[in-house]
C-alpha cells in the first residue's frame, strides 16, 4: 500500500484486499485473450486511489495486454 496522494479523500482508503480480486480478474481476461499464463506476483496501489473495481480490472488486462505487445488489439 503506497501513501495517499494530496489530501483528497473519497472513500476510507482502500486495502490490498480491495483490489486483490479485479487485479486478478482483469489479469486472467487478457490471458484469456491472448491464450497466455500471465500472472501477479505484485500489485501497488494508492490508498485514496478510484474506490471502483472496474478500474483495477480493466488497467491490470491493459497491463498484460502492453506487455504482451498486443494493446489496441
């Protein structure tokens, strides 16, 4: 868990378990995509971070789609 940034506070904070689930959803979709084995061994995040799931889905699945070469695909 990194520090808040600035003082704006939306929510009260999120935790690793948090996101721990959309992280891992958002990964398994891109190796679905792309029929790969992709896998989290880390995750850091903000604590006054976008409290929404969808948010870490959908950026986890465009981190391994970056990584695989295939963003925008």
């Amino acid at each position: 868990m990194l520090p808040p940034i600035g003082s704006r506070r939306h929510h009260q904070g999120l935790t690793a378990e948090d996101v721990r689930e959309p992280i891992l959803a958002g990964v398994q979709d891109a190796c679905a995509d792309l029929a790969s084995n992709f896998h989290v061994t880390a995750a850091e995040i903000i604590e006054n971070d976008t409290p929404q799931p969808s948010v870490y889905r959908l950026l986890a699945r465009n981190i391994v789609l970056y990584a695989a070469g295939r963003m925008g695909d």
